[in-house]
C-alpha cells in the first residue's frame, strides 16, 4: 500500500468494530438463549446502526444506550424470543464489556511509543466509550475520547468528523481516520480525513464514491512519526 504522507499527525479510530469486536456479545447472548447467539448478535447489530441513521435522518437523537436497546428489543421480537427486563439490563451491559482484537494492544502500544496522538471518534455516549476502553485497560492509549453527544447527531454526519478537528486543533488532511465500518470509511474520506479501512474479513467495499486505503489489520497501519 501507498505510505502515509507525513503530514499526519494524529490517528483517530472508531470505535464498534473497529477497536473492539461487537461480536463479544455473541457469548453473553448464547447464555441467555442457548445456540442463537450470533443470530441475536449480527441482527441486533445491524438494527442498531439503522436506529442511528434513521434517528439521525429523523432529526430525532437519542442516546447510543438507548438505540442499542431498542436494537435488541426489535432483534428479540424478531426472532421471537422472550425478553424480560433482568435479560435486556445484562446484554446491554455486556456491550459496555466488548472485547478488543487480539492486535489492538500492540498497535496502539507501537503509534504511543512514537508519540502520535490518538483518539476514538464514536457514536457511542461518553458513558459507554469510556466504559468500554476501560474495562479493556486501553484507557492511557487515548488522549480523547470523542463522543456524539457533543454534536447529538450520529456518524456518518460531518459534524461528528469535525468534532476530531475542533478536539485536535489540526485540519482534516492532517488526521489519520480507522475504521471497519465502509459507511464510516466512506463519511471520514468524503469530510477529508486521509483514511484507512479496515477490512479484517475481506468483505467489498460499499460503492459510496469514497477510495480509502485498504488494510486487513491494524498491524499494517503504517510506521511514522508525527509531523
């Protein structure tokens, strides 16, 4: 892949997907309804990102916990199974608990130990993004935790992206963006962000005008230091 031009001089990440596999919640699901785990999972997923754009479209904001629940409570309807309060509470617990990717650790270590700032940028609530990086003890790897909730709209809009300027003091093609999620990919590179998406499972990139780099894990992001 082409190198990074040496203008960059922060990466900031998505969160969901990205940094952390939503998918942990497979097992927490499995529990509570044995062998539909990932079938709740990968619906309750797909619902929950709908929720954010249809919210955001409808100009009717609401917080990330809560279009996460209201994802579940649709993918449980859905695939009819029965949802008391007690199962709803510890499954969307679960998602405050998601578990990063086995090469998270050492890549965040690798751009701290050269001294490029780095942030996430999510459509999680400050709560859940803090929740979650902490839990993993990935909290000191980031000198921002950018939430929503600063602009109460949801990615891919671009006053969510701005956010990471404003936050950073540096112009947009001066900011690395990852993402796993093409949309978000797509939204990053449309606003200006020099951007690298990560594809882990060789899946086609959406047909949105946008031409990222293209990586398959965030051990080939590249090696620099910041300008």
């Amino acid at each position: 892949m082409p190198p990074i031009p040496p203008a960059i001089r922060a990466v900031v990440f998505d969160l969901y997907g990205t940094l952390y596999d939503v998918h942990s919640v497979a097992g927490a699901c499995d529990s509570r309804y044995a062998g539909r785990g990932m079938d709740i999972s990968t619906l309750w997923r797909q619902k929950q990102l709908e929720y954010t754009w249809l919210r955001s479209l409808m100009g009717q904001y609401i917080p990330f916990e809560q279009a996460t629940r209201d994802a579940l409570v649709y993918t449980c309807r859905h695939l009819g199974l029965d949802l008391d309060q007690a199962a709803c509470d510890a499954l969307c617990d679960a998602y405050l608990k998601l578990s990063p990717y086995p090469e998270v650790p050492g890549a965040l270590g690798r751009l701290n130990a050269l001294g490029v700032p780095l942030a996430i940028l999510s459509n999680g609530s400050v709560f859940s993004i803090g929740e979650v990086v902490r839990a993993s003890g990935l909290a000191s790897s980031f000198s921002h935790l950018l939430s929503v909730e600063a602009v109460r709209v949801f990615k891919p809009d671009f006053r969510v992206y701005q956010l990471a300027c404003d936050t950073l003091r540096l112009p947009a093609a001066e900011i690395l963006f990852v993402s796993s999620n093409a949309w978000d990919a797509a939204g990053a590179w449309h606003f200006g962000f020099q951007v690298c998406w990560l594809n882990r499972d060789a899946r086609t990139f959406d047909e949105l005008g946008a031409a990222p780099r293209v990586i398959r894990s965030l051990d080939e992001l590249p090696v620099f230091a910041p300008a």
